[in-house]
C-alpha cells in the first residue's frame, strides 16, 4: 500500500505589486457605476480652483482593458519627480552607507544611551513633528527611514518602531499642523482668512496629538523590547542584516566625523532650502546628490566606487520608487475617467443635509474620504473647499473651522491611504508589507480620527 501526501501549498501574501494592481482593477471598475462628471475652475495665483454651483454630468468615459494599462505608464510618467528622487537620494545614501559612518555613530550612541533608547524616541519624533507641522515635510522622509530602523533594532526595538518614528512623528506633525503652508496656508488663502490666522488654538491641538502619538510610539517599544516576539516583524527582522556585536568596539575616526558634519549640515540645509527657498524635490536630490559626491571624496573613494555605490544605493530603491507610479495609475484612472468631481459633489450634498451640529465632523470625514483619490494637500484644497466654505457658511460652520477640518480629513489619512505613494515608497524601504503597517496603526488610527472628531467639535462648539 502507498500513500501520497499532498503537500499543501503555505499561504503567500501577495506582493505589494499585486495589491495595487488590484486597487487599479477596482478603481476602473468604480468607473461604470459613478457617471463622469465636472466642476467648472478658475485659476487663482497659479492654482485652479473649484467654482462651488457649477457641478454637471458629461459623457461616460469609462475605463476600458487597454485604458487600465496605459494607466501604468501614464503613472510612471506622472511619477518621475518623485521616483527619480527616491533613486538620487538612495544612491547618495549608499554612497554613505560605504563609509561605514552611521554604523560607527550607532555604536557610540548606543552605549552612550544605554538602559535608556526609549527617550531616544520623543525627541526623534518630535523633531519630525515639527517639520511636519511647520514647513510640510512629507517626501522627504524617505531617506530617513534607511537610518532609523537599524537604529531602532540596535537599541532592541524592532524595524516597525524605526519606521513609526519617521513616518507617526512627521504625519503626526503634518496632519495637525499649526502653520503648514501647503495645506493651512493654502486652504486659509482659498477661505479667504489671514494666513496662519488661528494658529494658538492649532498649536494646542498639535501639542496634544502629537503626545498622544509619542506615546502610543513608546509604549509599542517598550513592549517589543522586554519580548521582542511580540514585534509585528520579529520574524522578517531576524532575516535583517543588523549585526548588533559589531557596534561594540566602534568609534568614529576623523574621517567619520567630517562626513558625519557633512551629513548634518545637508539636513540643515535642506531644513532652510525648503522653508526659506522654496526648494522640493528637484533641489533636495541635487543636494544630497552633493552630499554623495563630497562625502565619497572625504572618504578617499574613487571615482568608479563612488558611481558603484551610487549604483548600489539605488538598487536597494527600486521597489519602492516603483511603488509611487503605481499609486499614481489609480489615480491616473479616477481622472481621465472625471469620476473625481461627482464624488466631491455627492458626497458635498451628503454633508449638507446633516445637522448643524454634525457638520463640522461630516466635512471632517468627506475630506479623509477625498484624500483617498487626490492624495495631494494643496491639490485637495483647492478641489474642495471652494465647496466646503460656501457650505459652512450655509449651515453656521465658520471658515477656520471649516479649514480645521480640512487639514485633519487630509492629514491623518496620509498614514494609511494606499494611494499615498510616499507612504507606500516609504514601508517598500522599510520591508514591511502594506497590511502588517495597517494591523499595527490600527488603534492608533482611531485615536487619531477620534482626536480629529473631538478637536473639530471643540472648535466649532466652543472656539468659531
């Protein structure tokens, strides 16, 4: 007698590719049950702006087979700022990476911190909260990434945590924001109120957020640090090359020193290109592609190993710069099919029909709903609140509360939204899949929106 024994197949999570694809499939097929239709726009120092009244149906222009494809590339396309940043800003960081540098300055900071890598975390993070919340950081936490988790897994935490530090601390910062230009600012200029106008009641409630989000941060930490297979990662971070012995006996050489002050003087001037110059990401590239150059030339490289390990700095990018483009098809096919305004105008109408005193918190959650297809801050200003404030004025919801629920409905969702291609390039650096991320924010999430409602409440009950 034989037996055979059929060898089950193990379940595979499906790769971060397939995921998208799969959002483009659903997007093209929202496209033959939402009719096209179209606001008409005016364009307002340079940006292009919603007239509110104006709303009317056209001709279908559903997606079709060959449509769904063209979106890839049209995508792509549209992409190419970002993902070409991604690969010049991985290349200069690989060019560091070969210079062991950060690896030393872990190892010194490591004993130095010793017993004590939880209070490494608040100010890591309140540090990109306040970019964030101040001049709009969002793209350019990328590179950050490479050096935090091997931070975070150094001091016994896990590549979540590192991750969390980043991504919680600037989204944290940039969906509370009490003076961001693109999104405050830009949204207070469209309502017609003084720039910045309302910013000590902002500045409370990003205070508060921002705690709430430090903590749930720490104490995730805390946790995987007694047991670290409570880490979300744990088995994933075992297969990470981070090899915490050979920090033991490191110490930065004088060369290390001067590239580690060319490292810091390349964030400080990014930090001022950016708030004074107006910089994105075409001069932050060549920045840090400045910052390869030089710090291979203190290194003593030559010239075929700097272009080596440029080369192999991007390399370790490629996932997640091409993870942008596809990001950037979904939404490539919500606009050539001109879905995008119906959406706004329906669910628009939804909010009006509320009561007054739930009308702040329905804009709250119309605008979290729209970040979904115009992941954008000032893009999504600028489609909405022409809407939104002749609504508010309607129904007794003043204009800087109608903005405070803006920016909330904008910001918290970028932490999750799977159209959010910096979010999205930021875990395929990170190596953790799209839905252990979603697992792991989950009850931050809710209180985060459950923040936003309690906020927006208190500003329209009691504040404007």
């Amino acid at each position: 007698m034989s037996t055979t024994t059929k060898s089950q197949k193990k379940f595979e999570f499906p790769h971060g590719f397939v995921i998208l694809f799969a959002f483009m499939v659903i997007a093209a097929a929202v496209t033959y049950v939402i009719p096209a239709g179209e606001y008409e726009r005016m364009e307002i120092d340079g940006r292009s702006i919603v007239v509110d009244g104006t709303y009317k149906t056209i001709e279908s222009n559903s997606t079709r087979l060959m449509d769904l494809f063209n979106a890839l590339h049209t995508g792509m396309v549209d992409a190419a700022p970002i993902v070409f940043f991604i690969f010049i800003v991985g290349g200069s960081f690989g060019i560091l990476g070969a210079t062991n540098t950060i690896e030393a300055a872990f190892g010194s900071l490591t004993r130095k911190l010793a017993g004590k890598e939880i209070f490494l975390i608040p100010v890591i993070m309140l540090f990109f909260a306040i970019c964030g919340g101040t001049w709009g950081m969002a793209e350019e936490v990328i590179p950050f990434i490479l050096i935090a988790i091997p931070l975070a897994m150094r001091m016994g935490f896990d590549s979540i945590t590192g991750t969390a530090m980043i991504l919680v601390g600037v989204y944290a910062g940039f969906g509370a924001a009490f003076m961001n230009p693109f999104t405050v600012g830009v949204a207070q200029g469209i309502a017609g109120l003084p720039t910045f106008s309302g910013m000590g009641v902002r500045f409370v409630f990003w205070l508060i957020f921002v705690a709430v989000n430090i903590i749930f941060v720490m104490l995730y930490a805390n946790k995987v640090k007694k047991d670290p297979a409570k880490s979300l990662m744990y088995a994933e971070d075992l297969k990470r090359d981070v090899n915490e012995d050979q920090l033991e006996g490191q110490t930065l050489t004088k060369r290390q020193v001067a590239i580690l002050g060319v490292l810091i003087l390349t964030l400080v001037g990014l930090a001022l290109g950016v708030m004074f110059k107006g910089w994105y990401v075409t001069e932050i590239a060549s920045l840090f592609l400045i910052m390869g150059i030089v710090v291979g030339l203190i290194a003593k490289m030559r010239m075929n190993e700097i272009a080596n390990n440029f080369v192999k700095g991007c390399e370790e990018m490629v996932m997640g710069a091409l993870i942008v483009g596809f990001a950037y098809a979904i939404l490539v096919i919500l606009q050539d099919s001109q879905t995008i305004d119906t959406i706004l105008f329906h669910i628009s109408n939804v909010v009006a029909e509320l009561p007054t005193s739930f009308t702040a918190i329905g804009m709250f959650f119309v605008q979290s709903i729209l970040n979904f297809i115009v992941p954008s801050g000032s893009g999504q200003a600028a489609i909405s609140m022409p809407i939104m404030v002749p609504l508010g004025d309607l129904v007794g919801v003043s204009r800087q509360t109608a903005v405070l629920a803006y920016q909330y409905g904008d910001g918290i969702s970028n932490i999750f939204a799977p159209t959010s291609g910096v979010l999205l390039a930021s875990l395929a650096v990170a190596k953790i899949p799209w839905i252990t991320w979603i697992k792991w924010l989950l009850p931050l999430l809710l209180i985060q929106y459950t923040l936003g409602i309690i906020f927006v409440t208190v500003a329209h009950m009691f504040i404007w």
